[in-house]
C-alpha cells in the first residue's frame, strides 16, 4: 500500500463557498420536492407523527426526540401535512454537513483543513443515505447531528479542559440516545481511542461533567422504561433477535446475512465512501495511519463492525450503522484527499446523480416502474387509499369503531382519518403488546357494540357472528396483491383470549 502522503497537486481544491453554495443548493431542491412529494406518509413516519400528537417521555420502540421535532413542526406551521411532518429531514442534513465543516477544521490545522473542510460538507450532503433520508423523517437524520456536535466537542477537550465544551459533549450524547439507542455502539470505540491514544485523552473532570448531563438528558427516558414494562428496550431485543433460538439456521445463511449488511453500506454511503473506509480499515492493521486516521477509525468503523457481527449472529437493518458516518465521512474525504481528486469527484458525482434522482421519484411516486410493473416506490404509495375506503365502509356500515390489528394499517388510519367522526383502536391480543397502537388504544372493555374490524385474514367468531362486509385488494402501492376484509364483528369477539 503507497503512503497516502502524496503531492498537493494531486488533489482537488474545493473552495468553501462552492462547497456552501452546493450544501444550500441541495437543500433548497430537497426543500422544493417535498412540496410537490406525491407519496404517503411511511409507516415509521405516521407512527412518529402520531407520536407527537401524543407527547411522552418514551414510547414502544423508539426514544421520544422524533416526536418532539415533528410536533415543534407542526406546531409553528399549524400544520399536519406531510411537507411539514418531512421538513426537518433535509434541515437536520444541513446542519450536519455544516457541523462536519466545523468539525474537519477543529481535527485538521492550516492548510490541510481547510482544503478538507469543504470536502466533507460536500460529500455527506450527497451521501445516498442523506439523500433517501431526506425525503423520508427518521430517527438516523436526527441523531446523526447530535453525534457530529459530540464529536466536535471531544476533539475541543483533547486540546483543552473546558467546562462548557464538556456539557456540550454530554448534552449531545444525550440527545443522541434520547433519538435512538444505536448511539450506543459508538462507546467502545471511544473507549479504545482514549486508551490507546495520549492525543485522544480528556480530562477525567470533564467526562464525568458530561457522564453526569448525558445521565440527566437521557433519565426520563428511563424512568419511562422502568414504569412502561421496559417497552422500548423489549422492543429493541425483539427485532434485534438476541433472545431469539436460530439454531436452526445454518451457518451459511448467518454467514450471508454478515455478507449481506457489509454490501448494504455500499449503498448506504456510496461505493467510493464505503471503499475509502475499508482502506482506512486496512491501513490501521498494517501500522500505517497516524494518531488523527486512528482516532478517526474509532470513532466510525468499530460501530460497522459491531453492527456486522449483530447481522451475522441475529439481525440488523442496513440503516443501523448511520451513527459511524459522521466521523466516518471524516475519515475517507481525508484520505480521499491524500490519495486522489478522483475518488472525492467520482463520489461527488454518484452523490448529486442520487441527490437528484430521488426527489424525483417522490413526485413520480405513481408513474415511474421497474420492469415487472411495480411502482419504484410502491412502499411510499397506495396507503391513504386503504384508509379512504376502510372510512367509506365504515360510514356506510355506520359503525363509527374502526379496529385493527396490523401496524400499518393502523399507523396511516390515525393520520388519514385524523379529525373524522371515527374512533380507530387497535385488536388486544394479551400478554405483551405487539406495537404502540396495543400498547397504548387497544379497543377498550367499554366498547361492547358492533365494530368494524379490518384485516388482511379472514376472523371467525361464536355462534358466527361475524358479518363480512367486504373484500378487496389494493390496486397499487405496498399492499397490492394482499386481499383485505372488513367484517361487521361485536366488540367481545376482539377481546383478548384466556
């Protein structure tokens, strides 16, 4: 491997106001998408607007952060439409591909910075992760910030002691894990940095400083866990399978699994990020990088890693590893940088292509297909539809009680049927409930009339006292081909079984 210590005239320049103009630029086009966006409200996404009609210190499967952004949003536009429930995504990328400008600077002096600063801003704001997130609200576009901000204050304290930099630095991580858990995997990569490297040493005062506020920012959340069954935490163990017996399942499907999740992140952030990563990854393994590259690596590729084990032993969601690109983007625009202008303009290029297109495909959401006939974005499409109907059956059955038992469903029957004369609850099934809707508006003792029960498999009840109303299939969107039914059913047929 060649020293990545190569003439300066083998670089690409990028001055810091081209690389603000395409930063702002990127937004505003993401801004004025959103407004014309023709796709439904995602199930994550109406479950955390729902969320935020419903404020909490916690809730079933995520800390509650989310929420309090999209009800800040809604509250100053007066608004509930999607534009203004997605606003925050494109925001909150902006304010991290600034951070990340601020944050190259504070690591790399002179020079070196300077040249690098602009790179980073540039590259993560064309991440294709940024680029499908921000059309989409989601807990990684939130926390990703904080993580940033926290990063740029332990690189302040290995400089200097400073009281406010370490309540920044605790404040930050707090935030981080009130927005998501993920943060969590980050630790033992600062914990290796700091032992192993003097320059990534802080003060012990401040990270008690910080140790304490991030105690303080995060203890609501866990008392609400502590007086809520443990929900979340429940929640987490349940879709990461740690609980779960897989010994049925061979070594070669847990093997593809691991494979699987390290292919995902070439998509996540682009081939060429992705690529400079596992150089970077390589080059600490041989004794090639410096103190700066390694605390870079640590503060990024061990959470990959991590993450890469979860999906070879059990499960794990591509998206799970957003919390390493922060410092991640970091680490290959440097070495990028050191290496080749091609790599950060071939990166760029397959980026702003991404940046470009998606947007696109949201205002197109019912027209552009693939080959076999699907709508690109049949999962963003075709949900409000099921609602309408579900509301018409209803009205015309007359019966105002519209239960459910399926998330989805009922995550867009709340946001789509809000402020109409029905009551939504969702089906009790007993014993630990499935998601929030159970948890919190299953169909109450109280209700003992006819309902309108809505599922995608047929019910049965006593004496056959259910009465389908009507069958049918979604003509587009995620649930085409699934036949629903909506049966006239008493409330006692819905209760949970002994």
């Amino acid at each position: 491997m060649s020293d990545t210590n190569q003439s300066r005239t083998n670089t690409q320049t990028l001055s810091l106001g081209v690389a603000l103009a395409i930063i702002f630029g990127v937004t505003l086009w993401r801004v004025l998408m959103l407004l014309i966006n023709r796709t439904d409200l995602f199930v994550d996404e109406a479950q955390y607007w729902f969320w935020g009609q419903n404020l909490d210190f916690g809730y079933y499967s995520k800390p509650p952060i989310i929420a309090w952004v999209i009800r800040f949003f809604n509250i100053i536009s007066g608004s509930d439409s999607t534009f203004w429930i997605r606003i925050s995504a494109p925001l909150f990328h902006l304010a991290t591909a600034l951070m990340l400008i601020v944050t190259t600077r504070r690591l790399f002096d002179g020079e070196e910075g300077r040249a690098i600063a602009p790179w980073a801003g540039v590259i993560f704001i064309t991440l294709p992760a940024a680029s499908l997130s921000a059309v989409l609200v989601s807990t990684d576009t939130i926390q990703i910030l904080f993580i940033t901000i926290a990063i740029w204050a332990f690189l302040g304290l290995t400089r200097r002691s400073s009281v406010s930099e370490a309540l920044i630095l605790g404040i930050s991580l707090g935030l981080a894990f009130m927005t998501k858990y993920s943060v969590l995997f980050l630790l033992p990569g600062v914990g290796i940095a700091m032992l192993t490297l003097r320059s990534a040493r802080i003060a012990w005062r401040d990270v008690a400083i910080a140790a304490v506020v991030g105690a303080i920012v995060v203890a609501p959340n866990l008392w609400w866990n502590l007086t809520h069954d443990a929900a979340t935490v429940k929640h987490t163990e349940s879709i990461a399978r740690w609980s779960s017996d897989d010994s049925g399942t061979s070594a070669l499907k847990h093997l593809f699994n691991g494979l699987g999740f390290v292919g995902a992140q070439f998509g996540v952030v682009g081939p060429v990020v992705f690529f400079a990563l596992l150089w970077a990854t390589w080059r600490l393994i041989s004794g090639q990088s410096d103190d700066k590259e390694k605390l870079l690596f640590w503060l990024s590729m061990p959470v990959v890693i991590l993450i890469s084990l979860q999906a070879l032993f059990a499960k794990a969601y591509a998206n799970w590893a957003v919390s390493a690109y922060a410092a991640g983007t970091i680490l290959a625009v440097w070495l990028l940088y050191r290496l080749t202008k091609k790599g950060l303009v071939t990166s760029l290029i397959i980026g702003a292509i991404v940046a470009v297109v998606i947007p696109v495909l949201t205002v197109f959401a019912l027209d552009v297909k693939i080959p076999g006939g699907d709508l690109v974005m049949k999962r963003y499409v075709g949900r409000s539809i099921v609602s309408l109907e579900i509301a018409d059956i209803a009205t015309t059955a007359k019966l105002p009680d519209i239960v459910a038992s399926d998330r989805a469903i009922l995550a867009d029957l709340f946001y789509t049927l809000k402020g109409k004369p029905f009551q939504i609850y969702a089906r009790n099934f007993g014993g630990f409930p499935r998601n929030y809707y159970e948890q919190d508006f299953s169909l109450p003792a109280a209700v003992t009339g006819p309902v309108l029960f809505v599922d995608t498999d047929p019910i049965t009840c006593p004496e056959g006292q259910a009465e389908l109303i009507k069958s049918w299939s979604p003509p587009f969107g995620d649930m085409k081909g699934d036949t629903l039914h909506a049966y006239r059913v008493p409330a006692s047929c819905l209760a949970p079984k002994p």
